[in-house]
C-alpha cells in the first residue's frame, strides 16, 4: 500500500505582525533585506515566527516539518543572497509572477557559508526527532544557477558544478532531517540548454549524496520537457515532483511513459499561488487521478503539498490549505477540511 506523506515546499507566508516588527527594525529599501550579516536583535525577532510555522505545521497534522523559511527576503536566492563572495545588487523579476529578488552576483569562491544550516539547527531544537520528521529546504543547483549571476568563474559549466558543490557542503553541515527537498522550477521556466543538461543529473546527485536523508526534486510552473526529465530520471534521489495544478499533466504523463519515474513522487495537489481552498476530497481526487493514470507503477510513498511555494498567500489561507493536505494524506479518517 502506498504510504501518503503530508509535507510542504516550506518558504511559507510571513505573518503580519512579524512584518510590522521586521519593518520598524530592518528598514525598507533593498539594503535592508537580509544579507546574512543581521544583528542580533533581526535574528532573534525571527525565533517566535519560526515556532509559530513549526506550531501550525504540527497543529495541522503535517508528516513532515520544514522550518519555514522566513528569513528568506530573495526566496530561493537566499543562500547566495546571504553568502560573503556575493554581491546581491539589482532587483529582477521572480519566475513569470509579481515577486521580485536581489540579483545574487557571484564575485568570489563559493566557500561554505552555513547560513541555512544555522535555522535548520534552531528548527531542530523545537521538534523532538527531528530524524524522523524534520524536512530541509533548498533551491536545487540548476535553479540556483539559473537566479545568479556569474562574475567569478567566467564558464556557465564550471559555474553550475560550482553551485552543486557549495550546496553539497551546505547539506553536509545540516542537522539529522528525514526529509530534504530541492526546488528546482527553472527546469521548467528555463530548461536547461544541451551543454548543461548533461550535467543535470550529476548536480543534483552531488547534492544529494550529502545527505542519509530521502530527496525530493521538487519542479512546479509546469511540466518538464522530455529532454530534461529524461537527465533528471539519472539522478539519485527518492523522488521526482509532479505539478498537477499548474502543469501539463499530458506532458508529465508522457514523460512518465516514455522513461518511467522513480519508486516515490512528490504531488503538487494544492494551489500555492490562489486563495481558494480546495477542499480534502477535491485534494484526494487528484492523487487518485495521478494514481489511476499510471497503474502500473505501484508507489512507495507519494508526498503531498502545494505546488509551489507558499509565501504568496495569506497566513490563514496557508494554514487551511496545511490542513486539508494532511486530510487528504489520511482519506480514509473522517477529517472535515
């Protein structure tokens, strides 16, 4: 029987009052995100925010706990926004939506930062087995190249397997988590390229070789093109991620087909981007969906969440769509979500 996970991309909704108090302390122009430098006073007004997402994570009878993400001014730019030998100047346009970030500029080595493994840690000291439940969250190497900006290395090659191994070396510094999972939705918005896309697999399994932890390649806007899913199946991870509210399913299906998938998968089954609420029967229909379309791969685990990152909603329509994901994990508990 496959075993449904209830889990979340992470990069969730800052609350209002931690906006209004962040505001008033770290001022309001683009020099005032964070750079990875902050005072003491900016990173301790983060620590009941962080509890507050690991509380409703729990509350809403999630499997897997991310810590939230909510330092995270340059979404997945953040580890680079944050990094010493990177010079976060210029605003681009985040994806195809209304969000910008800070153009992370690569001006040095790559070096190990740690900056992601330091909240990991604070998140894991608020759980008590972190192994068991803790999910980590990063950008995957290819998007994470494609957000920067190379003045450093001078060779897109060189600069991609750069940014494989400084997240490889992030991971390696992070606590015990059950549960890593990569961003990846440039694979989607902006494929790689034939050069690069040999190297796909290879980046992505540098990073995950980090970690005893299951990875999760996590792509939404989108279904992927065969090319890229086919270099992406090459990969050792746990499991690939699927959108099944903004992509084309008809492409992922064909892709499934052609070159099969891994023994887990990763459903994007709610809205991450829209207010409505989708309720936890309409949530199941669409994992039974997937399901029925392909019946000849019998899953070991599927994970549940929004399909992309959830910083675009409202915190209290975050926080029903927390609960009616976990509802649809347990379809057959009498939940009302």
């Amino acid at each position: 029987m496959t075993e449904r996970v209830a889990t979340t991309p992470g990069l969730f909704p800052l609350p209002d009052a931690a906006k209004d108090e962040l505001s008033d302390l770290k001022g309001h122009q683009k020099h005032d995100l964070i750079s990875g430098d902050e005072s003491d006073e900016i990173t301790a007004a983060y620590e009941p925010y962080r509890t507050e997402v690991i509380e409703q994570q729990q509350s809403a009878g999630l499997d897997r706990i991310t810590e939230g993400q909510l330092r995270w001014d340059d979404m997945l730019a953040h580890p680079l926004t944050t990094h010493e030998n990177v010079d976060p100047n210029g605003i681009v346009r985040y994806y195809d939506n209304n969000n910008f970030y800070r153009d992370p500029q690569v001006r040095g080595e790559l070096t190990f930062s740690g900056d992601v493994a330091e909240e990991l840690t604070a998140a894991a000291d608020q759980i008590d087995d972190p192994a068991a439940s803790l999910q980590a969250v990063l950008p995957g190497p290819y998007s994470l190249f494609d957000l920067a900006t190379d003045e450093q290395y001078g060779d897109s090659a060189e600069f991609f397997a750069a940014i494989a191994e400084f997240l490889a070396g992030e991971v390696a510094a992070f606590p015990a988590h059950k549960t890593l999972t990569l961003h990846e939705p440039s694979l989607v918005e902006n494929p790689p390229g034939e050069e690069l896309v040999s190297q796909l697999a290879g980046a992505i399994t540098t990073v995950a070789s980090e970690t005893d932890a299951d990875v999760v390649v996590h792509t939404y806007f989108g279904a992927l093109d065969e090319t890229t899913y086919a270099h992406l199946m090459d990969s050792d991870v746990e499991a690939l991620g699927f959108d099944l509210v903004a992509g084309d399913r008809e492409q992922t299906l064909s892709n499934i087909t052609e070159y099969g998938t891994k023994d887990a998968a990763a459903l994007g089954i709610a809205d991450g981007q829209n207010t409505l609420v989708e309720s936890a029967d309409t949530l199941n229909e669409r994992v039974e969906w997937f399901q029925d379309q392909i019946p000849v791969q019998d899953f070991d685990r599927l994970y549940l969440s929004t399909n992309t990152e959830s910083f675009y909603l409202p915190v209290s329509k975050h926080r029903d769509k927390l609960a009616a994901i976990a509802a649809a994990a347990r379809p057959e508990e009498e939940v009302t979500a």
